[in-house]
C-alpha cells in the first residue's frame, strides 16, 4: 500500500487518538511499529513491512522505565530523536509517537500486565525479574492507545515476541502479531541499539555469538536430538572467547518456551552473554517439522 503522509510528532494520547480516529473511521488498516528509539536497520525492515502491508504506519519510540531493572541500562540508553525521527520519515513512518514518561505513566501504575512463570522462568527471563512484565503492560497500553490492525515486532527479542503473541491470545486484543527475521551485520552480528555500547575490540569478538548458534543448528538440522549435546557445544564454542560471560544457552520450544527432553518441532536455540559492560542475546528458531527442513533460516543479510 502506498505511504499517505509525511511524518508527524505526536507527544500526547489525546492527540494521536484524535489523528487516527478518522483513519479508523474510513476503514483504514494501521499499523503500529513499537520501539525505543536508537533505530538500526533491524527496526527500519520492521517499518518497511508495516509500510507494506498497511495504510497508515505508526511508530511508536518510548525507553520504557517499568522493563529496566534497578541496576540496568535505563539512564544510559541510547537516544537520538533527530536521527531517529529522519530514518523513521525515510523508512515510512507516517506518525511518530513520542510520549513523556509522564504521560505514559502519569502515576505509579497499580495496574500492570503479569507475565506467568512459565513464560518468563527461563531465557531472558530469568536474569531479568520483572521485565517482561514490564514490556507486556507498555505494549498492551500501546495497544490500547493506538488499537492497531497489526504490530510488528523483531524475532531477534524472540522470547518477548512470543510472550506478545501469548498476552493477544490471552486477553484477547484485536490485533495481529507479525514477527519478523532478525537483521545482521555482515559478519553476523544480530543488529541492537545496544551494540554502540561495544568497544572495537569487543566488536570484533561479538560475532562469534552468532557463529556459535549457527553450529547449534547445524548439529539439529544434521539430526542431532538431544538438546544437552546442542547446548554444550554452544557453549564451548561461545568460550573459545574468554571475554564473553555465558548469561545463558538454552534450547527450548517455541513459541511455548519450554524445555525439550527430545529435539522435535519448531525450536528456540537462544543465547545471552556479556561482554564487558553490554549483554548481548541473539537466537535461531529451527523448524524441524518435515516441512520446516527444507526452508533456509529466518534471518536477514549476515554470514555465519
Ligand atoms: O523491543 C523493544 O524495543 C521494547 O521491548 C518494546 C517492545 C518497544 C517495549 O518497550
């Protein structure tokens, strides 16, 4: 479909409520692109497809308090809303939502979205207590501030992806969920506003994150089927770089995010580790279904 308008700031609720009410009105299919700023070209392809496939794109760009742990990145997180603002313009972007913390949180919230355990005990999750709470209730109060016919989000954070699509099926919100394939640096490196924190020499060694699951899936898609054989292997692979912390390697279903006893369907090979100051995830999800073995991966652009 083609784009409608030039890109506009919108800072309020009432506003952008007021701005899309019409589109809705003549029938017209939005689409919301939720962000939190610091653009790279994983968040551009994202922009692309919602520009693609809907009449009006909107992005939203909010470094969300709730999903940052006491001890994280939250006051350090990158932000550049010139830079940001151009991209999105060039990329697509019809309406950029830019809300203060104050509006978006106007009070401590006594309400907010609670992920179940069994979604969050494990991957991310685990390190990071609360966060995926976090991310569920601004993203359901996006939802309901924007009301999309389709949001877009990155399979890169694919545990967050998954929990998304969980919370539309559980509390039923009028909208399609559409993931899309990680993007990465020619050397393989999963883009990440984060990776700017990186020194050089840490840049050059990142990589190997990627290498590592790539063995992972090879081992799978070569028939192996015990998921600890997978994972120890990762793992060795990722210690080959003394520098790295292995947060962890794990091997999981997905979308249900469960441990596996045998590898078989469609599964999740993710992985986090730190080096120095940056905690770096990236992850493959392998169909294995007869169907799914032939296809090439989900990821755009890089080289193992
Ligand atoms: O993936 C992100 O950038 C964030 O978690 C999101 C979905 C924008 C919610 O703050």
């Amino acid at each position: 479909m083609n784009k409608t308008t030039s890109l506009e700031v919108i800072t309020t609720i009432s506003q952008l409520r007021r701005r899309l009410a019409g589109e809705r009105a003549a029938g017209k299919c939005i689409g919301l692109v939720p962000t939190m700023g610091y653009l790279h070209d994983g968040h551009l392809s994202l922009i692309r497809r919602a520009r693609q496939e809907c009449d009006v794109v909107v992005m939203s760009l909010f470094v969300n308090p709730l999903q940052f742990g006491a001890n994280e990145d939250f006051d350090r997180y990158p932000r550049d809303l010139e830079r940001d603002r151009a991209l999105a313009a060039e990329a697509g972007v019809d309406v950029l939502f830019h809300p203060a913390v104050e509006e978006m949180y106007p009070q401590k919230p006594s309400t907010t979205v609670r992920v179940h355990e069994a979604l969050t005990g494990r991957l991310c999750g685990r390190s990071r207590p609360g966060h995926f709470d976090g991310v569920a209730t601004v993203v359901s109060k996006l939802f309901h501030i924007v009301e999309p016919h389709r949001a877009y989000f990155g399979q890169k954070d694919a545990q967050q992806l998954a929990i998304i699509q969980r919370m539309v099926e559980d509390l039923n919100f009028p909208v399609q969920i559409i993931g899309c394939p990680t993007v990465r640096e020619p050397d393989g490196l999963a883009m990440s506003s984060r990776n700017v924190y990186l020194s050089p020499e840490e840049r050059k060694i990142a990589p190997l994150l990627y290498r590592a699951l790539c063995h992972g899936e090879a081992m799978i898609r070569n028939g192996e089927t015990d998921p600890e054989a997978v994972v120890a292997q990762v793992r060795q692979q990722i210690a080959q770089a003394p520098q790295f912390r292995i947060d962890y390697v794990e091997l999981v279903s997905f979308p249900q995010l469960q441990p596996l006893e045998t590898i078989r369907g469609t599964v999740l090979l993710a992985v986090a580790a730190w080096l120095g100051q940056t905690r770096l995830i990236d992850n493959v999800i392998i169909d294995i279904t007869p169907q799914g073995l032939d296809e090439p991966g989900t990821d755009e652009e890089g080289e193992p």
